[in-house]
C-alpha cells in the first residue's frame, strides 16, 4: 500500500501543532478510534532532512521496488496463512530526536504484534541510512521473512529465539549484512552464550546491537561491535540455509 506521498504530504506542512494534528488524522480512524495507516514510527515534527529523503525515495520510485520484492518473496511464504498490506515508512534517527535507533529497531523487530493484528507489514527504512532501491527491497523481504517466521514458530521471546528469527528473515531475504569477521563471530558468539535465555529489553538490545547502544542507553556493554548479535544471527541464518538445500538436494 503507498504511503510514502502520505508522509511527504505531512511534511510539506509547516513544522507545529497543525502539522502534527494532521498526523493525528491521518494515523488515527476518526470513526472508530483504531489505527489507520501505520505511521506510528514517522516523527511529525521531523526536520528538512525528511522530505529530501522521501523525495529521494519517490524518485527512483521505492514502492514499486517493494511491490516487486513482494512479489518475489510470495512464494517462499505460501504456507503461512493471512492477509497482509505492506507500507514503507520512514523512520528518523537523525536530527530530529524522536526516536532512539535502537529501541525503536528492537520495537520494530519484537514488538509488532499490533500493527500484525490489524493486517498490517511496515518495511521501516531510516533517515540515518543512504536510501538505495537494495536497501528497501532487502527490508521489505525481510519484513515479510519476519512474519513468517513468526506465524511459524510464534513470537520470540528470548535473545535466542530473537537471534533465531532475525538471521531466517535477513537470510532469506538475502541481507548483505552486518557481517563481522570471523574472529569477531566467534568472541561475540562466546559472549552471547550465556545470555540466550535472557529476556530483558537490557541484555537483549546490549548483545544484539552491541556497545554503543548498551553506552547510549545506560545499559550493561558486554565488549560486542556495532550490530555484533545481528551479524551473529545473519551469519547462522545463512548456514542453515546452506544446510537446508544441502538435505532438499539430497
């Protein structure tokens, strides 16, 4: 469903209370008081940094890249049931102070069993990151990865199972990354261990986003690289794909 002209709508509006009533509006049913459109994570009050990146998008034309990679993520997904709508949604950690990457990634990687409700996918794409037509396929894939794993296997609950659902969805949409080296892999696996369990937003986002999140927010850093648990989660992700078509050719 195309909501980026929805978004640029919002900010060709002056920046204050109207446009942020309009906001409102738009993500609100005025009938029944239930969501809308899913722009719970857009920042109404968002900066010129906004508009110039959803020009960007509409440019090269975003949303028929994510149609296409729908399209080509359907069949790989024909077994789990529901009807969804799919929308790109921009998400601002840059210059706006709206959003704190980390949580907001964990909410949206975790936590989206409303919008799921409601029929709804959001690929998010962020303001902090260089628009690409690979970076918003990827997303979208991923996006619809993600859902299927979790009509599947259920939500994730603990950092392993949350490991486990980001690297089938990254992998089976074909992410370039993060990656880390091997050494890298190996420590942040050896750290990770004992914390698979775990499953308080603390430890979760500390060891699947690595120190500079866990500094940011006040949490305990564990010594992992930027984005090592994703890295982690990708990597196995991808051999139990290669282990996967090894036993189907077989």
């Amino acid at each position: 469903m195309p909501l980026l002209e929805t978004q640029r709508e919002l900010y060709a509006m002056p920046r204050g209370g109207e446009r942020f009533r309009a906001y409102l509006r738009t993500l609100v049913d005025g009938d029944t008081g239930d969501l809308a459109l899913p722009l719970v994570s857009m920042n109404p009050m968002g900066k010129d940094h906004l508009p110039v990146l959803l020009d960007t998008l509409l440019a090269f034309d975003a949303e028929a890249i994510a149609r296409a990679a729908i399209e080509e993520t359907t069949a790989a997904v024909a077994d789990v049931d529901g009807r969804f709508r799919v929308g790109l949604v921009v998400a601002d950690d840059a210059h706006g102070g709206w959003t704190d990457r980390h949580c907001s990634e964990y909410s949206h990687r975790f936590e989206g069993r409303a919008l799921l409700k409601r029929g709804w996918i959001v690929a998010q794409l962020w303001t902090g990151d260089t628009p690409s037509p690979d970076a918003v396929r990827a997303e979208t894939a991923t996006a619809i990865h993600r859902v299927a794993h979790i009509r599947r296997r259920g939500p994730a609950t603990t950092l392993g199972e949350m490991l486990e659902q980001e690297g089938t969805a990254m992998a089976a949409a074909g992410c370039s990354g993060p990656t880390l080296d091997a050494e890298d892999l190996a420590y942040t696996r050896e750290v990770v261990a004992p914390f698979l369990g775990a499953t308080d937003r603390a430890t979760v986002i500390a060891c699947l986003f690595g120190d500079d999140a866990a500094n940011t927010l006040g949490y305990r850093a564990h010594g992992l690289s930027p984005g090592a648990g994703l890295a982690l989660a990708l990597h196995d992700g991808r051999a139990r794909r290669r282990a996967s078509g090894k036993r189907d050719r077989a």
